[in-house]
C-alpha cells in the first residue's frame, strides 16, 4: 500500500488554557495509505502529559521510520500492522493516524460507515460538552457566552486547577454558573491539585451540583486516589492517568470513569478495548479529545455511541479546520452516513 504523510496546522479561535500552559494553535499530521485505488486517511495531532510530550517532530520521525516497513502490507492486516507498530513502540498518536487510515479504507472499502459495520445505534450518542479554559472571572463568563452563542449547548466542561490556586477556580467556576445557570457543569483540573485541595474542592463542587470531577491528582499520584474517592462525594474520572487498556484494572476500584482518547489510546483498535476493559470493570468512559481537528473528531464520534460522556468539542473552536465530518445536532457530534470516516475537504481547503 502507498502512504502518503503531510502536516497542517490549525488555529483557535479561542486560546485554551488548562493547568499546564495555553495552545492557540498546534501542527498535525494527516497520513494517507492506499490500495486499489481507495485512500484512507488518518490524523496525528501532539500533545504532552507532565514531562513525557509526543511533539509533532517526534512523531513525524516515527512514521517515517515506519511507514518504509508497512508498505509491503495491505490494509487488510491491521492485526499484523499493530503488531509491527508496537514492536517498533511507535508513538500513540502516530498509531492512531495508522489505525484511523486503516478503518476509513476498510469502510471505504465496502461502502459503509464505521458505525453501521460495528451495528451501533448513533440515536445513543449524548451530547458533547464544550470547554471552558482557566481564565479570569470575567475571561471565563465571556468565553461560556461565546459558545451558547456559537451552539446549541448541553454540557460545560470546566478547566480548572489555577496556579493561583483553588480560590481562584472557585470564583471563575461561579462567573461561568452564573453566566450559564441552567447547563450541567462537569470540571477537569488536569492534575491541578493536591489531595487536600481535591477533596475540599470536590465538596465544595458537589454543593453546586457539578457533575464530577476529572484528573483532580496529578499523574504518578495515583496511589492517592483511593483516599480521594473516600472523601469525594463526586464521581472521579481519570485522563493523563490513563493511556491504554493496560492502565485500568489496577485504578478501577479508586476511580468511576476513564477519559478516553485516540492519541493516548492509538487508535479506534485500542479504544474498542478500552471501552470493554472499563465496562467489565463498571466504569463510565468519556471520549475525549486534544487539539483534534475534524478528522480525528469524527473517527472518535464513529463510537460515540458506545461513551456514557463525551468531549469532542476540538474542532468546534478552529478557525481553519481543513476537514467536515460529523455534524451538530442537538450538542450532539453525529457521525454520517458517508463510508468510512466520512470525512472530507472542506470547500475552502479543497
């Protein structure tokens, strides 16, 4: 199969800050293989987690020291093709880029969309939440007006641990309240805080009906969960805590739900399993996203119906995503009835 690797880069509309910095903008990747005159396509796109970073470079260098070994293979193999790249430990998000590819030239392949080859039902799909990024107060009350401006929302996801400290999340969390009084809150501190302040904070956030708490620990203190979960009279999720599938029996009694996402995961393959392994252990799972466009958005929504929450809400906040997919309906990410990803050009990048 040929494949074929390029970069794009993509700018927000809104600059995100959460507890490790801010991005206004990020360089993906889309890598194509095809056979038989089908394409698929995939996306790559960076992130970090504490020290460990999957920059953009990095996994450029790893698909092109890959992809010169799997084009002797065809798409049909993608169980060998897994094999080979985690033989070589090629990057989570360039696996994911190789697994999306895959799928969307399997679907392509037999004129379907992944949803309807996995039987699932798209009328299951919840709705997506959209992100409010630590700000000030008044930052914060603004940027939750311009998404009920912008759509149809059902859910708020508030980030928080502030380096001022938990003073500060609480009074930004009441701005966005007050400014959106009706709409659930779910609230994500990407390992902001301590466990003194986690479990005051999970009190306090209960007393104003938030939902739950997600990655309220920083990773590598996750023996402290337990304790948290003790004390918290909130559900906890986990997202840098948790990569793979691997990760989840041993937090599965200190946690309620995983957030799940295709470059942490690699792939549609591994967030399959990932969905069965948190299922079998009674957990929730969240699909989430990083600075995803369209394409890894919708791959991602080709399962939505199997998520008990999601946040796919990337695509929403670009300025020049090159790609339409999945629709909004309702705060709903609908994936459609086009074969494969069903994912294309937009008319402006065509």
């Amino acid at each position: 199969m040929k494949i074929q690797i390029n970069q794009f880069t993509v700018n927000k509309r809104f600059p995100l800050t959460i507890s490790r910095g801010t991005t206004a903008n990020t360089t993906n990747i889309i890598l194509k293989i095809e056979e038989n005159g089908i394409e698929g396509w995939g996306e790559a796109s960076p992130f970090g987690v504490g020290n460990y970073r999957q920059t953009t470079d990095k996994i450029i260098q790893a698909l092109n020291q890959i992809t010169p070994i799997l084009k002797s293979y065809n798409p049909w193999q993608r169980q060998e093709i897994e094999n080979i790249c985690n033989n070589y430990q090629i990057p989570s998000a360039a696996r994911a880029a190789i697994d999306m590819a895959l799928y969307d030239w399997m679907g392509k392949s037999v004129n379907l969309p992944l949803w309807k080859i996995w039987g699932l039902n798209i009328n299951k799909i919840v709705p997506t939440s959209v992100t409010i990024g630590i700000n000030s107060p008044t930052g914060a009350a603004t940027r939750t007006q311009d998404w009920l401006n912008y759509m149809d929302v059902k859910l708020l996801k508030i980030k928080l641990g502030s380096k001022e400290g938990i003073i500060a999340d609480q009074k930004m969390l009441l701005a966005v309240k007050e400014t959106a009084p009706n709409i659930p809150l779910f609230v994500d501190a990407n390992g902001g805080w301590n466990l003194e302040d986690a479990i005051s904070m999970s009190n306090w956030l209960a007393e104003l009906g938030v939902k739950y708490i997600e990655q309220p620990l920083p990773r590598g203190e996750e023996k402290k969960l337990g304790e948290l979960k003790a004390n918290s009279p909130l559900p906890i999720f986990i997202d840098e805590s948790c990569f793979t599938s691997k990760d989840i029996p041993q937090l599965a009694n200190y946690i309620d739900g995983t957030n799940i996402k295709l470059m942490k995961s690699g792939g549609l393959s591994e967030t399959l399993r990932m969905v069965n392994t948190a299922k079998a252990h009674n957990l929730q799972v969240m699909f989430g996203c990083y600075s995803d466009s369209c394409l890894a958005n919708t791959a991602a929504s080709q399962l939505a119906a199997l998520a008990d929450y999601l946040d796919l809400d990337s695509h929403l906040n670009l300025i020049d995503d090159p790609f339409v997919g999945a629709s909004v309906e309702d705060g709903r990410i609908l994936p459609n009835n086009l074969p494969g990803l069903g994912v294309k050009y937009s008319e402006t990048s065509a």
